[in-house]
C-alpha cells in the first residue's frame, strides 16, 4: 500500500531575459486573447508548474527594448534607459519542439499588458524574463479545489490537463458573463461551478466566497488553490482555514492582480 506523503516542493530556474516574437493571436473568448510567441531565444525555456509566472516587458511608443544583464539584484537595464513596463503572466503552453510559448491575456483596463495584447500582431516584439521557480504541488492528494476569476483560467486550464485520471478536482470560477466559459479538458474527474458577474465589476461582490462558504468539504486531503484579485484572495484564504477540517498547509492563495485604475 502506498502512504501519500503530500511533499509539494520548490524548485528554482536560472532567470533569463529573451525577445520573443509574436507569431499568432487568437481570441479564445470575447475577454481571453491568446498570443503565442516564438524564436530561438525560446530553447532551453522551462515552466515546471501550471501556476508559474513570467514577466513580460512591453515597448514603450514603439521604441526598440532595451536588453538587461544580470546583476546581483536580478535584471539590471543600461544606465540612462527607462525600465520598460512589465506584467506577471501564466505560461498556458510551452511547445518544446516549435519554440513556441501560449499566454492568454484578460483585456480589461488599460494598463500596458491588457493594451498591447489587445492591438497585438505577428511581428511585434516584447521581452520575457523567468520563471524564477516553480512550486510543485503534490499529486497524490484525495482532491484538488482551484478557485479564482478569469486571470487564473491559464493555470486552472493547464492544471486540469495535466492531472492524472486518478485526481479528483472541483472548480470554481467567476466570470464577466456566459460568454467568457471556456471548455476544460482532462483526464481527471473534474466538477465546474461557473459564477457570472453580470454587470458587477471585476473584483467586487462576494460570488467566490459565496461558493467557496457553500461548498461542503471534500472528503480525503485536500489541496486548496485561489487566485484573484489580492486583497480578495486573501479574505478567502483567512475564511477557508478558519473552517474545521481544512488544512492551512494545503491552501495556497494568489493574488493575481491588484483592484487599482493603474493596474491591469
């Protein structure tokens, strides 16, 4: 018989700085925009875990990006040139072979990520640093419960494909309206809940914790994820592990954006 252990573990990449090409842009829904990327930069990419981040670096009125060197504090840029904006996104697929890299982008607002994705084009160029690491979640837990809005849809997407057909999962996700589900493919035995904003904004409401509060604990050992806007993630996570029976070892929470007009 074999004993679950539950040994999730951290591992860290060599951080690395590429120009990556845009090759392709797809919408996925009318709020998700795939941009696939590409070039030789790309060998040697790693992405370990299905909720890794990248940071992605933006050109500023069409102006080349500068390339950094590494110094003791990370990224260091030529003296002299503006650092260029940079956003926190999944890596959702990484093709080895064809040297191409998917990031779906939520456009809303009109920060720098959201702006460029939604004018972007074969062609263009942007910078990518990382992943700087990767935290592998055990896989022999009784049962998974993902929760978040539509900027961890990615790491949802990819989690659910790489489960194995033992898993058991439940998934809770908000969204602007109907319009915005997306199809989940896996192996595993997988429950979603979709939860429509209608109108609300994004961030406001209680439509997660609402679900989350409602929902009767799985049975077994449980792996908590949530990802969504910070302040929310983090009201979700305090109410979680104050429920009997939930493990505050097994929760992670993400805060995946920031409720502020500057951000997206």
């Amino acid at each position: 018989m074999t004993v679950a252990t539950h040994e999730s573990r951290r591992v860290r990449h060599t951080l690395v700085f590429r120009h990556v090409q845009v090759l392709a842009v797809q919408d996925i829904t009318p709020s998700m925009r795939r941009v696939t990327l590409g070039g030789e930069e790309l060998d040697g990419f790693v992405s370990a875990a299905p909720d890794d981040h990248v940071k992605l670096f933006f050109p500023v009125n069409g102006e080349p990006l500068p390339r950094p060197t590494m110094g003791a504090e990370g990224l260091q840029f030529p003296e002299g040139v503006a650092r260029p904006p940079m956003r926190d996104y999944t890596p959702r697929h990484f093709d080895a072979a064809a040297c191409t890299l998917d990031i779906d982008f939520v456009l809303h607002g009109d920060g720098p990520a959201a702006s460029w994705a939604a004018t972007a084009a074969p062609g263009q160029v942007i910078g990518l640093g990382g992943p700087r690491g990767s935290m592998l979640v055990a896989d022999d837990f009784d049962h998974y419960v993902m929760v978040g809005d539509e900027t961890a849809l990615p790491a949802i997407s990819r989690w659910l494909e790489e489960l194995p057909a033992s898993a058991n999962a439940t998934v809770l996700v908000e969204i602007a309206d109907e319009r915005d589900r997306q199809t989940f493919e896996s192996r595993a035995n997988v429950q979603v809940t979709w939860m429509h904003r209608d109108g609300t904004p994004p961030g406001g409401g209680t439509l997660l914790q609402d679900a989350l509060a409602a929902l009767p604990l799985p049975e077994g050992d449980v792996f908590w994820w949530i990802a969504t806007e910070s302040r929310r993630a983090r009201l979700i996570r305090q109410s979680l592990v104050a429920r009997d029976g939930v493990n505050a070892e097994w929760v992670k929470a993400t805060g995946y954006w920031q409720l502020d007009p500057a951000d997206d």
